[in-house]
C-alpha cells in the first residue's frame, strides 16, 4: 500500500504555516482565546477541502489524521501550551473539538468515497456555519434558549448557522450537481434546519463531530429522492415537530430538550424507517405518565444532555442497520433498547416520586417496557417485514429487560433521594448498553450460524 507522505506533508505545512500566522497575530492585534480559536478552525477547514484532490487513499488520510492527534496532544499537554498551544487552548471551557474535528473528517473522507459534493458540503457547514454562529451567538445573542446545565445557544447564532449552512448546501448542489431547483431548495432547506438544530443541541465540542456526520447523512440520503419523495420529507419533519410541540404540555422537558426529540425523530424516520419512530415516541409520551406527573416531580426538568443519554444507543442502531441494510435483523434489538431505558427510568419514578415499594417498582417498571414498547413493536416487526424474532432472540430480550430492572435496582439500593442528573443520565444508558451489546452479539451469532 503506497503511503502519500508528500500530500501529508504538504497538509501539515499549510496547518503550522496557519498556526504560526494565527499567533503573529495573537501579538500584533491582542485578540481574544475565542477568535483565535475559531480563526484556526476555519484555516483548518478550508485546508481540508483540498483532500479529496491530493489524496487517493484513505489509509493515508487516516496516517494524516493520527499525526494531527499527536500534534494536538504535544501542544495541549508539554510547554508548546504556553506558546503555539494558546491559539488552540487560550480558552476557559473545556473542549474536545479539535480532536473530534480530525476524527470527523476522517469520517467524512471514508464514507463519501470520492464523492467530492459529500466530502465538501459537510466540511463547508462545519467550517464556516459553525464559526458564524458562535461568533454572532457571542457578539449579538440576547435570546439563550440553553437551561440549567446545557451549553449557551441563542436565536440569533441558530439563525446564522442555518443561513450559512442553507448557502452552503443550495450553491454547490446547483453549480456541481444535476439535482433539480425544487429539490435543491427542499434538500437545502432539510439540512440547513437539521444540522442548525443539531448545533443547538451539541456540547463540549461534540457539535464538530455531530454536525459534518449528521450533514453527509441527511444529503446522501435526500440527494437521490425525486421531488414527491422529498415533499414527503419535508412533511414529517413539520409532523414530528408538530408532535414534540404537542407532547411539550408535559411540560418535563427543556427546550433545548425539545430540539434534540425533532432532530432525533426525523434521523430514525430517514435512517431507518416511519415505523422506527414509534419507540422513542412512545418513551417520550409515557416516561412521566402512567402514572401521570406527581406534585414532587413539577421542578424535575429533563435537559437535551440527558435525553441525549437515551437516544444514543438506539441511533447508533439506526446508523449500522442503515449503513448494513440488516433493519429486519436488527427492529427488535432497536425497540428493546428503548423498552430498557423506560424501564430503569420508570424504577426511578416509581421508587423515589411516587414511592412503590421497591418490588413494586420493580415489577411495574417491567410491565410498562414490556407493555407500552415491546408488545407493540413485535406487532411493527410482524407487520412491516412479515416474520417475527426467533425464539431464541425473543427469550434473550425478555431476560435483558428483567435485568435492566434488577441493574437499576441494584445500583440504587443504597439511594435514599433521587435527583435528575447526567450523571444518573450515564449510568442509565451504561446499563442499555451493556444488554443492547450481548443482544446484539447473540442476533449477529444467529445471523452467521454460530449458534
């Protein structure tokens, strides 16, 4: 495998030139952490639009990406900090950006294979909307629509990313691509609201990793679809929208929280199906019903961090049964995962704000996963793909909800008060992960007649 060291090369020495011309003039005209900052992330943006032009091979792209993150480590952690460090790290919140930004590109790189338009406008969104807004956000933001522990997120930034993000989708699918004026507008329009509604959401960085990988999906998906297909669409992003602002009379969740519950359903309904909305919106309208909402529950409030908590997992399902094309295989291990999280949060509710005993609890908060979830995704997986799960898979998935309850159980038997925290929010989806990974095993052995 011949290794392209001389575009390797040549990558690095425009990204220190960059850094070098950053820090002249960090000296020569004072400015502040954040626009240095910024200043390099668009440096190193535009730099990386050339790659699909110097670079034929992923493996170096991905040698390209392991020195970058060695580079980024020698200047955050030895004396370079304090010189040539500071246009990246001269900044008080802590943040993972960078290297999510070198991982995403990599990514991006990967999966657009070639594909110049794939590759550019994820990289073009990153580089320049995401800059926009936190420097307009910054500078003029006056309406925060972050609460209690979420990441500062005003109107006026969000407007700007979509604007930005909106231009630099429109004008490369017109100018490089044979996609019409009509679907260009609606595809323009999808991923200028999704991917600025993905920015709100983002936190501790993770917005350059979320929001290049959430833009070459919400693209390569709509860049295909006639111009019928793509009305359709539009017309369930406004119907979930509409249904999250419904469910908003709970009144349990964050804006913030709300956003993250549009751009969630509309990535399962594109990834995988209509039909694979039903689980989460289910756990989103029974989480705090059945029974409804106690008098000591009113000042709990569910921010985008901890909803997050329950959608990772069930997503990362939705992108490797896209990525696969195994959706029939994989339904009932998405819909279980779900059915796992309504059921440790549910021992939580039961135990702690409606005081059950703690076998009553336990025993309910499996009745209403099984119930409200799982039942009625078998009868989706019968319906939609005509076969049902294995007996085997069947058995497994029953016992993983058991345990996700004697999990949850365990881990709060010493607990005397209980309070809504991401902390709680990690520990819950710890639980969905370890049982979604055994079940994903024992159905991936079935696949492949290991057992």
């Amino acid at each position: 495998m011949v290794i392209e060291w001389k575009s390797i090369l040549v990558v690095l020495a425009i990204l220190c030139f960059m850094l070098l011309i950053i820090k002249i003039l960090e000296k020569k005209l004072k400015i502040n952490g954040e626009v240095k900052r910024k200043l390099f992330h668009t440096s190193m943006g535009l730099t990386m639009l050339i790659l699909p032009h110097i670079f034929t091979s992923v493996f170096s792209v991905a040698i390209l990406g392991v020195i970058a993150l060695i580079v980024l480590y020698v200047l955050k952690n030895t004396k370079l900090k304090k010189s040539f460090g500071t246009v990246l790290y001269d900044i008080e919140r802590e943040s993972l950006g960078e290297i999510f930004f070198v991982i995403s590109v990599f990514l991006i790189f990967y999966l657009s294979k070639g594909d110049a338009i794939l590759y550019s406008v994820p990289i073009l969104i990153l580089t320049f909307a995401d800059s926009t807004a936190a420097l307009i956000g910054k500078s003029y933001g006056k309406s925060n629509l972050a609460e209690f522990n979420e990441d500062t997120k005003s109107i006026e930034g969000s407007f700007m990313f979509f604007m930005v993000a909106f231009m630099a989708t429109l004008v490369p699918l017109l100018l490089f691509t044979e996609v019409g004026r009509e679907e260009t507008l609606i595809i323009s329009a999808i991923v200028g609201f999704n991917v600025a509604l993905v920015e709100m959401i983002s936190h501790s960085g993770n917005d350059n990793l979320l929001i290049p990988l959430t833009t070459f999906a919400f693209i390569s998906i709509h860049i295909g679809h006639n111009v019928e297909m793509l009305r359709i669409h539009l017309a369930i992003w406004i119907a979930i929208f509409i249904l999250v602002t419904i469910a908003n009379r709970v009144k349990a969740w964050s804006k913030l929280a709300l956003v993250e519950a549009v751009v969630i359903g509309y990535l399962t309904a594109i990834l995988y199906g209509g039909y694979a909305i039903i689980p989460p919106l289910i756990l989103f309208l029974t989480v705090m019903r059945f029974p409804k909402r106690q008098e000591n529950e009113k000042d709990n409030l569910y921010d985008a961090r901890i909803i997050e908590t329950n959608v990772l997992i069930p997503i990362g399902i939705c992108g490797f049964a896209a990525i696969t094309g195994w959706r029939k295989e994989f339904f009932m291990i998405y819909s279980t995962a779900y059915a796992m999280h309504l059921i440790v949060n549910s021992f939580v509710r039961f135990k702690y704000y409606i005081k059950y005993s703690e076998t009553d609890s336990f025993v309910y908060s499996i009745c209403k996963g099984i119930v409200f979830i799982f039942l009625p995704c078998l009868l989706i997986q019968k319906m939609v793909f005509k076969e049902l799960i294995s007996f085997t898979l069947l058995i497994s998935m029953i016992v993983a909800m058991i345990l996700s309850a004697v999990f949850i159980k365990y881990k709060k038997k010493d607990v005397k008060e209980e309070k809504i925290s991401i902390d709680n929010g990690y520990m819950h989806m710890k639980i969905v992960l370890i049982l979604t990974l055994a079940l994903s095993g024992i159905e991936l052995m079935q696949m492949f007649n290991i057992i």
